[in-house]
C-alpha cells in the first residue's frame, strides 16, 4: 500500500464523518492545503501536542487506546479554554506499514471526532520511530476565552469531578493495586478513555477566572495557574475529592495519586461571589465540582496548616 492509499482508506473517512455536518470545513483532506471557514466574533484556539512512543506511550500500546487518547488531551486543551472544537489534523510517523495497527488507531480516533463532530482536515505521513502529533483548534466568542492568568485573590478554587483514577488505572494495568471489580473498571477507562470536559469550560465562560486542565497533576496544574496570575493559594487538602478506592489508602499513596496527572479534569478559579453560579452552571450541565481552597495574595501553595504544599508533577526536562 503506498502512502496515497492508506492515507485515503485510513484517514480520509476521519474527515467524511463530522466534516458533512460542520460549517468549519470548506476543502478537507486530498489538497495542498485545508480550507476552513471562519466565524464572526469568534477567536480560533489552537493546540498541538505530540506523543512519542516509548517517552509518553509504551511502543506496544494498543492502538485504539492511542488514537483516543491522542484526540482526548488536545480537546482537553480547548475545553480548558472554553473553546468548542471545529477540526484537527494528524502528522503520523510510522516505522514500517501495518494496515492492523493503522485501522485501530483510526478507530481509535473516530470514537472522539464523532462524538465532538470534529473532523479531521488534513496532516503528514512519514516513516521513522512511530510518533503523532495532532493539532486541534476550535472556536470561542471574542474575549471569552478561559485563560490560566486571571485568577484574583480571594477567588475560589474548584476541581471538576474526583482525583486519582488515573494512577489507579494505570496501577490496575500494571497489576500493581487491588480494587473491587467495577472501581477496576472505572480507573482503567478514566486512564484509557478520558472524556474531555467541553461542555463544562463552555458553561464555564463568563464564571470562571482561569482555568486549566489536570495533565501534570493537581499541585503541578494549579501551580501554572498561580505562575500564570501573580498570586497564592491555600488548598484544603481535606476537601480534595478522592476517587472511592484512595479513602482506604494510605496518605503517601493518596497525594501520589492526585498529583499524577493524567486527568484531564478542569481546575479553575472563581469570585466568591459567582459561587451559586458556579454550582448551577456545573451542575446543569451534569458535573460536580468541590471547592478546594482559596487564591491569595502572596506567591506559594500552602495547605490548611499554613504548611508549604510541594509542586509535584511530571516534566520533561
Ligand atoms: P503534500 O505533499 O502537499 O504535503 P501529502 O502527500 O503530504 O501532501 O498529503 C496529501 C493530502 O493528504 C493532504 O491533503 C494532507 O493534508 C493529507 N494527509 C496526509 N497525511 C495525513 C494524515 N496522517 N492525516 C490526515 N490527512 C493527511
Ligand atoms: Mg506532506
């Protein structure tokens, strides 16, 4: 099969799902270039990431895990934008052809491009150590944009959902952790099928003063707030919301388990006074959100004692 072919039988049809149904799609996959439409009063968001196997993936990950995750924490980046997706394209290096391998990745992304109706408009092909890298963009109102830098002293700091079943998935994987049968199952789809939370970081325009989303871990994550914003924080760590299996674990485990990352959960910041809001708008749109702490104005992280709380997280270099 040549690249022509397998672009055509693989990712084209990525394109053909959404792309009939979205008004952002002028000329998809097959040209020199996409054309996309614009829309008035509206910025673009734009994201990209890129996964190398054997740094962010295992080489033998099963590949439609990969083309999920892959789409899942670049949507992510425009739901902690409060942007709505419009497309993405795909740059895959490939060491050898394997038309298996490719099928299921595609599979694997169609899961999310359908759901979210984000088509795929175009990428590259190439051969060498198997890499993606995926760019998402999509659309949010002029100056509605949820960025990390706004947060103002005295706002409130909410997480989405509840912390930790991420590093329980993986442990599960590994055979590292016990859980009753359906927390197993919970944690492996929360590690392997994370959902992206677009419909929260919509609700949350106009309410939320910065916002991000859980990758390198709670402290790690709020940290780049605080960084972003000129301010502190205190966080009750008695109120973080811990997934079920972590309340019988030890604390060590607990705090490795909330500063794994990994989540792909919104963290953002409030005025107090937006706090009925706040609840209302989340639980509208079908989310539970906890306050855990409180923006300061002095620089640093500190727990409810009023003890330094250390940034973990992972980083590159
Ligand atoms: P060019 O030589 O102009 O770069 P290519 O041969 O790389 O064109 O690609 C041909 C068409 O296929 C282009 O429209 C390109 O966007 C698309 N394409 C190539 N690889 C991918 C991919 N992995 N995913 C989606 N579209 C792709
Ligand atoms: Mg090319």
């Amino acid at each position: 099969m040549n690249e022509f072919s397998l672009i055509d039988q693989f990712f084209k049809p990525l394109g053909e799902v959404a792309a009939s149904t979205s008004p952002n799609v002028v000329l998809g996959i097959g040209d020199d270039c996409a054309l996309l439409a614009n829309k008035a009063d509206h910025q673009l968001a734009v994201s990209v990431d890129t996964l190398v196997a054997g740094v962010h993936f295992p080489e033998n990950t099963n590949p439609i895990d990969l083309g999920y995750k892959c789409l899942a924490v670049n949507l992510s980046d425009l739901a902690a934008m409060g942007a709505i997706p419009a497309w993405f394209t795909l740059c895959v290096t490939l060491p050898e052809q394997d038309p298996e391998w490719l099928k299921n990745f595609a599979r694997g992304l169609s899961l999310l491009s359908q759901e979210f109706k984000v088509p795929l408009v175009g990428g590259d092909t190439t051969k060498g150590p198997l890499t993606i890298s995926l760019q998402v963009a999509g659309w949010v109102p002029e100056a509605k944009a949820l960025k990390r830098s706004g947060a103002q002293p005295d706002d409130v700091v909410y997480v989405a959902g509840d912390l930790g079943w991420p590093f329980l998935g993986l442990q599960s994987l590994q055979n590292t952790v016990n859980m009753q049968s359906e927390h197993l199952a919970r944690a492996r789809s929360r590690f392997l099928r994370p959902v992206p939370q677009v419909v929260l970081g919509e609700a949350l325009r106009g309410l939320a003063s910065a916002a991000i989303d859980i990758s390198d871990g709670l402290t790690a994550d709020l940290g780049h707030i605080l960084k972003a914003s000129g301010v502190g924080a205190q966080l009750n760590r008695q109120q973080l919301p811990l997934a079920a299996p972590l309340h019988t674990m030890d604390q060590r485990t607990q705090q490795a388990a909330v500063n794994f990352g990994d989540e792909y959960q919104l963290l953002f910041t409030a005025p107090q006074s937006a706090q009925t809001a706040v609840i209302d708008a989340t639980v509208g749109v079908g989310f539970t959100v906890s306050a855990i702490g409180k923006i300061i104005a002095d620089n640093g992280l500190w727990d409810e004692n009023g003890e330094p709380v250390e940034s973990q997280g992972y980083q590159h270099f």
